[in-house]
C-alpha cells in the first residue's frame, strides 16, 4: 500500500509510515497511555470545576449590586442561625419601602422591607415562563412579557401571569438578620 503525504506530495509504502510512527513517538509512550492520560486530564479537570468555589454571579436590584444569600457579611452569617434557616441578608440591608433581590440555594429571590422589620420575600421567578424578575421603582416586572407584581407582597398586578402571584418564601428577623423559616 503507497501513501501520499499532502505537505509534500512524496509517496510512502505503509511499512515505511508506520515505522515514521513508531521513530516519532516518545519510547514507552503507546497510544493507550495517550488516551488514558487525557482521560485522566479531563477527569480531574471536570472534578476541579465541581468542586472549586469560582466566582459566583451578583444579582442586581434598583438600588444597585446585592449578595447572594451565602455571600452575606461575616456577622450576618454568624448570628442568623438560631432557628436553623438560612441567612439572607441583614435586615439593615433593605431600608423600610424598598426591595431588593437576592439569591436563597441558587435561586433568584426578592426580599421586600414594608414596614421597619418585617420582611417578605418571594421568588424572583416569573409565574407566567419562568424569567427572572425585578424591581423597578414600587413594583416588580418580568422582562419578557412586561407583567407586574406588586413590590411588598409579590401579587400579580398585571400581564399575562394571568392572575398568579410570586412564590411566597417564608422568612423572619432573627439576630438583626432576615432568615428563612
């Protein structure tokens, strides 16, 4: 059998590539060891990027950049875990009227502050075809289809959510922190 090199157009007999081959290759160095150190590559990268903390997204609200629920401060950490929930934010990171968004095991959250330590939060999860929420000013809006919720309880307002509110989330104050209940 001849083969013909491209970059060269010089013709081989098979027994004479095959022997390029082995002179090429590094001794001991035999194709099943080359594909088991890529696997073995992969593997390990594939369990470091499992593994590794990387960076993790912000979600935004109307008054800027806030924390996911595990990037709370240090002593908001601390002292959120008498009953057992999950720290969300410190209540002096929402002021009385306002909302901001969050993120509570990786899902995007709204926390609300009507009235001075009494928070209420609700998924951040359009009802209507799942997009993500925000606040805009004293209500909520999806940004696909432009459908309302109100701001303090997540209700619908308007759009085709067709009449179906927020997710509620339970939470409460505890330690000067808004918990998950």
């Amino acid at each position: 059998m001849t083969a013909t090199l491209r970059s060269t157009g010089e013709k081989q007999t098979a027994p004479d590539a095959a022997a390029n081959l082995e002179e090429a290759r590094p001794a001991g160095f035999s194709r099943r060891r080359a594909m088991t150190v890529c696997s073995l590559t992969l593997l390990g990268a594939a369990g470091l990027a499992a593994c590794g903390g990387g960076d993790e997204e912000e979600t935004t609200s109307s008054s800027g950049s806030t924390p996911s629920a595990s990037e709370s401060t240090e002593s908001s950490a601390d002292a959120g875990s008498g009953s057992g929930g999950q720290t969300i934010a410190a209540v002096s990171d929402i002021p009385e009227g306002e909302a901001a968004s969050f993120e509570l095991d990786g899902d995007p959250i709204i926390v609300s502050m009507p009235a001075a330590e009494q928070p209420a939060a609700f998924s951040a999860v359009c009802p209507h075809q799942g997009a993500t929420v925000a606040v805009e000013g004293d209500q909520i809006v999806c940004p696909l289809h432009n459908s309302i919720f109100e701001k303090d309880t997540g209700a619908f307002v308007s759009g085709p959510a067709a009449g179906k509110g927020l997710t509620p989330i339970e939470v409460s104050v505890e330690g000067g922190n808004i918990v998950t209940s």
